[in-house]
C-alpha cells in the first residue's frame, strides 16, 4: 500500500503513508484556494530517516528516556546517553501493515473516511522489554475534524506513549515563518529541561514567564525570553494540561477528550483546535528543521512549522508513569478541529 488521501464532503485533503504511519498533508480549501497547513516531503524516506519526524507516528516511547535505560533494560542510544522518539528505528522509521492489528480486535464507531494501519514491536526491539501491538486509526469527518487514535497491548511491562509528530504552519505548510502563528496552550505549569531535553527541575508555572500561553499570543513574541528556553534554543518543552471545566471536556469514542490548544494562522483564515485524552502537549517549534527537504526540493528553515504533541513528559517511564501493563489497553485519541474561511 503506498500514499493513501482521506476527503470530506467540504474538500478536506489528509495524505497517509504506511511509512512510519506519516500524516503527509493536510489541505483546507479556503474561499480563496486550497491551502496546505502541514510542513512535507517528496522524499519520505530520506526525510524520516533524518531527526525531523515530519508526520510520522512516533514510538515506542515519544520523547527521551534518560540515559537509554529502563528497569534495567539497555535500550536503543540515538541521542547519547539518551534514546529519543523510540530509538534508531522506532516505530517512524517502520513500515507499518494496512488494516486492523488481530492481536487488538478493536471495534470503532465509524465516522467519516478511515485509515487503518498496525504495527508489531517484537520483545527486544531497540530494547524495550514485551511483544507490543500497535494500531493507529486515522478518521476523517464531515465536522471537519481527523481523529487520531493510537491503541496497544503488550505482554511484559513496557513504555507506551505513541504520538504524532506532525508539524504546522497554518500560513501554508510550504513557508518558513512557523513562529509568526497564534497559539493558547491550556497549561497553568510547564517541565523545564536541560541542555539534553531531560527534566532538570519539578514543573514550574507560566505565569510571568514566556511559556505562558494560556490567553494566547505570537509565538515568536518571547522566544528564547527565558533561560529554560535557552538552554534547547526555543521551545522543546512539555506543558502539564489544565483539567478545564466541562464546556472544554468532549466525550469521543467512549473517552474525554480536554482541549488542549489553539492554532491561527497569521491571517486567521485558518484555524487548528487540537484535543487529547493525554496529560501534557509539548510544544517543539522547530530549532532543528534547517535542511529538512521540502515537497519542492528546496530545504526548510529553522522554525518553519511547530509540533504540538499530546504525549507524557520526557522521562516519565524513569518515575514510574506511561508505562503500559500487561492486560490494560494503551488508548491516546487526538483529535484535531479544523475552522477555515
């Protein structure tokens, strides 16, 4: 199976690819044309096999272990003494399998246009402990919203936190001036890091600081303010989500859903709500995204788009948390609201 297009009835555009389960484009028809809201490739697989993780589903672990070990386990070094986003070859760097995982059996209410791909870590790999089965559901709406679902299971207990790496720039996918969107982030506190994007301190507030976000703003209006923002040259940092009142609570497939974020474009024309199921969204604004190709061959510059990831904080299976049990069932949903005018 190669590059599969979801549409919906008000012309919504969603490229797939089993390659690391990537969200290639997102196109939104605009009362003046069509316009792509995701950074992308041509070239896939040299694009996924470089550090940017453009679109991919990113995996076993989304973020960095401290020192590539867990419970005694030695796993996978890609960011020495670290393992980032899974390891070398984590789930963003494998192709996965078209349809739903046996080994899950998951029944899902359909709504809109459905991608269904799956994805089996055997024990071992990139040294994580337990056979782990995966599926990723991608559903596009009529509402004008893609919902994205990751499900797993394992046999031995084993860090779990799958997410999407997509990055966005809602003033066209094609451009380099990711920081000049609007965001609001629904966080009253957020995890500093160090130097090496592992916790180096407890969770700290916003407020009078540049990670504050909370009634939305630029996002180029304080970059590098802060000296946490210093050390990884922007923002690489996870935001610890408000439990909103129950106006910014959805229920979706049986979950509750929070808010999360919000999106602009500069032009406001085009707008992202992004929901989650997940404790923290991390907020990447692309520092490292000079020389990623673009769809046209040219190369991106640095801050060209920004990730918004619903996942765990780095370093969470180090403290006990986003680790996956045998018997439970691994359930992120994200879902992603597009307004468009």
């Amino acid at each position: 199976m190669d590059t599969v297009t979801l549409t919906n009835r008000h012309g919504i555009h969603v490229t797939l690819n089993p390659l690391g389960a990537c969200w290639t484009s997102c196109v939104l028809p605009l009362s003046g044309g069509p316009r792509e809201i995701l950074l992308g490739s041509s070239d896939l697989a040299t694009m996924l096999a470089g550090s940017s993780y453009l679109g991919a589903s990113v995996g076993r672990y989304a973020g960095r272990i401290a020192n590539a070990r867990f419970a005694g386990h030695a796993l996978a070094t890609n960011q020495f003494p670290h393992i980032l986003h899974g390891g070398p070859e984590g789930f963003s760097r494998q192709r996965w399998q078209p349809g739903p995982s046996p080994a899950l059996a998951e029944v899902l209410p359909a709504t809109g246009q459905t991608l269904r791909l799956h994805l089996h870590s055997a024990d071992d790999d990139q040294g994580f402990p337990g056979n782990l089965d995966v599926e990723v559901i991608y559903q596009l709406a009529d509402d004008d919203s893609l919902t994205i679902t990751y499900l797993a299971r394992t046999d031995a207990p084993t860090p779990c936190n799958i997410t999407s790496h997509a990055y966005f720039n809602l003033n066209g996918g094609d451009g380099d001036d990711g920081l000049n969107q609007w965001l609001q982030i629904h966080a009253s506190r957020y995890q500093p890091v160090g130097a090496d994007g592992i916790p180096d301190a407890p969770p700290c507030a916003v407020n009078g600081t540049g990670f504050d976000f909370r009634t939305g703003k630029r996002i180029g209006t304080d970059i590098l303010r802060d000296a946490d923002q210093q050390k990884v040259h922007g923002y690489d940092h996870s935001f610890l989500l408000d439990d909103d009142s129950d106006t910014a609570v959805r229920t979706d497939q049986g979950v509750t859903l929070n808010r999360a974020a919000e999106l602009h474009a500069a032009d406001d024309r085009a707008r992202l709500a992004i929901w989650t199921n997940q404790p923290a969204l991390h907020l990447y604004t692309g520092q490292h995204l000079a020389g990623t190709p673009k769809r046209d061959g040219s190369a991106y510059a640095s801050h060209a788009g920004i990730a918004l990831e619903s996942q765990y904080p780095p370093d969470s299976p180090s403290h006990g948390q986003a680790v996956l049990q045998p018997g439970e069932l691994y359930r992120h949903v994200i879902r992603c609201e597009f307004d468009y005018a």
